[in-house]
C-alpha cells in the first residue's frame, strides 16, 4: 500500500477462536502478548499483504452504531487502556460469526500502532488478523554428535489468510479500512467481511472508477448484445476504448464517456437506460462526474479482457484499431476473421 507508512507497534495480544458449530471453542488472553521478538515479522505481514488502494468502512442498517465491530474498535481509539477488553468482544463476536462448518479455527492477532501515515496525514491504527492454515517447517536440532530433524507448525511471515487494518480517520462515516482475504473461495469464507467484519467499499475515487468501469463491462458484454447486432470484436472494441478514456483522463464525465466510448445516439439511450437499473440492482449510485484513481483503472483492466476467443483453436488479442480486423462467413459457410497489419513481430 503506497499511502501507508506504519507507525510504531504498541500492544498486541492473541486469542484462540474456534468453529462454534463443530464445538471447537474459544481461548482467550487476559494479558497482551510480548511481541519485540517477532514484531518486525508482523509488519512484514502488513507490508507484503496490503497492497491494494481499495479501502472499506464500517456500516450497518439502520445504524452504523449498531455495528458491534465498530464500537469495540471506537472503545479502544477512545480509550487505549480498554485494549484488553475490547479485544476479548471482538474474539468473542468473531466465534458468534464462525458457524458454517467450514470455517477453519485460528488464532486472532490482535495489535495497535502509533502514529502511522496515511495520505500524509498521522493517525492510529489497529491490525486484526487471523491464521487459519499453518506451514510447515523442519527444524534442525544438535545432538550428541550429530543433528535431528522434526516438523514444527506456525503461522506463514509472508501471506496472510485474513486481515483488517483500521485506520482511525473518518470515524463519522466508518472508518477507513484496509481488507485482506486470501481464502476467500466460498461462501463460507464471506463471513470475515460480511459477517464478522461488515464493511462496504468507501465512497471515494477507487470505489467510483471502479463503478463505472464494472458497469460499462457489463453493458457491453451482457445487456448490449440483447438490443444491438455486435459482434465480439465490435464488444472488445467497447472494453478497449472503455480503458483507453480512463487511462487518457484524469477526471471523468458520464456524457463525455458516452459520446467519446459508445459513440451511436440509441446506444447511449440504452446505456443511460442501463445506468438506472444498475444503480437500483447494485444500491449504488454511479456519479456522473468524479476524480479517477489510477490505481483503481489498473486493476479493473486486467479483468477487461480484450480477446476473442475462436472455438478451442485460436484466440485473437484486439489491443487497437477496430477497423483492422473484419469478420466474414465464406460459402461453405466457415466463419472467419480477416486482420490487417503492417509488421509482424
């Protein structure tokens, strides 16, 4: 994460939490963790995981004070020597929250750090984290005259399975927090941040480009092709000019996308159209005009996938100009495309 630069590591403490449906219970601390032996390895975990500009905040309906998550962290901001207390609420409300019976026991990681930066600006933070697949090791003993091995079992330095940093900023709209889930591959993995953590993507640049580029991906590929002839190059043609404009600007206008993107008058009706039932489908608001985050624009395109894809035999990268690429049908009726081009590499 290139806006964060850590603070000093404070307090730390670690509890056992179990899978409440498979009876595997809960242990608890009542006192914080010595961690100066290991604490460059914490922030090694911090370094290396959270990497990404997407940021998250708090939120519950009908009230954000209702998100238990919310007070306990707010108790401790407010309070640091409620640390302890508060720890032992959030490993107490995370067991209520592992119930599905393939959620994996771990130990919960709990710390605070002193006078990080974020965007230039000094702010406290708190680091939860959870280890739920433990790595293997050999450890290499003396003895007598010669070494043994044995196998020990420990939490991995270097990826994280599930992590939250929160940041003490923007405490009025919930926060601003970091979300790391790398076992996140089932619907039992969703109760880290739907469940236990309950946050939502924050209102700011990241989110808004994100939106717009989702939501243009989504016209081309699926609600276009239902009232318009568009052949997949015509698709891919879209994604491309759809990147191009955010990679090229560095604000963003609705009508200009528009006109410059998908050019043709009826189009952009249906696109305007699209708009409306993809903000009531999503309860989100598109905005019509927002600064873009570049960071945001990098990410969507790796999913905008400029290819197409010809049986099992060939695939086609369109990285360019449209017009030099033609689809045809010859008279034994074998579909074809016909590219032009002025020097192969």
């Amino acid at each position: 994460m290139q806006n964060l630069v850590l603070g000093e590591l404070g307090k730390l403490v670690i509890h056992f939490v179990g899978n409440k449906t498979n009876g595997e219970g809960i242990r608890l601390s009542n006192n914080v963790t010595q961690f100066e032996a290991i604490k460059v390895y914490i922030e090694q975990l911090i370094n290396k995981n959270f990497k990404s500009e997407e940021f998250y905040c708090f939120y519950f309906l009908p009230s954000l004070n209702l998100n238990p998550m919310y007070e306990f962290l707010s108790s401790i901001f407010e309070n640091k020597d409620s640390f302890i207390e508060q720890s032992l609420n959030c490993a107490r409300y995370l067991y209520d929250k592992s119930t599905h019976p393939q959620i994996k026991a771990g130990e919960l990681l709990i710390s605070y750090f002193k006078e990080c930066e974020l965007f230039g600006k000094t702010t406290d933070c708190i680091a939860i984290f959870k280890s739920e697949n433990k790595e293997t090791i050999i450890k290499v003993s003396p003895v007598n005259d010669g070494f043994e091995l044995n196998d020990e079992k420990g939490i991995n330095i270097n990826k994280l399975d599930k992590g939250c940093l929160i940041f003490n900023t923007d405490k009025e709209n919930g926060y601003v927090v970091a979300v790391v889930d790398n076992t996140n591959k089932g619907a039992e993995a969703k109760y880290w941040t739907d469940d236990f953590l309950h946050v939502k993507p924050r209102n700011d640049e990241y989110s808004k480009t994100q939106n717009v580029l989702s939501m243009a991906k989504n016209f081309v590929l699926n609600e276009l092709p239902q009232h318009f002839e568009v052949s997949k190059a015509d698709q891919v043609d879209l994604l491309n000019k759809s990147v191009e404009y955010f990679k090229k600007n560095e604000s963003f206008d609705m009508e200009t996308f528009a006109q410059e993107v998908i050019g043709q008058k009826k189009m952009i009706e249906s696109f305007n159209t699209y708009k409306s039932e993809y903000e009531f489908a999503c309860e989100l608001a598109v905005l019509d005009r927002f600064a873009i985050s570049e960071a945001a624009v990098k990410k969507q395109a790796k999913s905008l996938k400029s290819v197409i894809k010809l049986d099992k035999n060939f695939h086609i990268y369109v990285h360019g100009d449209r017009d030099l690429i033609e689809q045809g049908e010859d008279e034994e009726g074998r579909k074809f495309y016909k590219i032009y081009y002025n020097k192969e590499s």
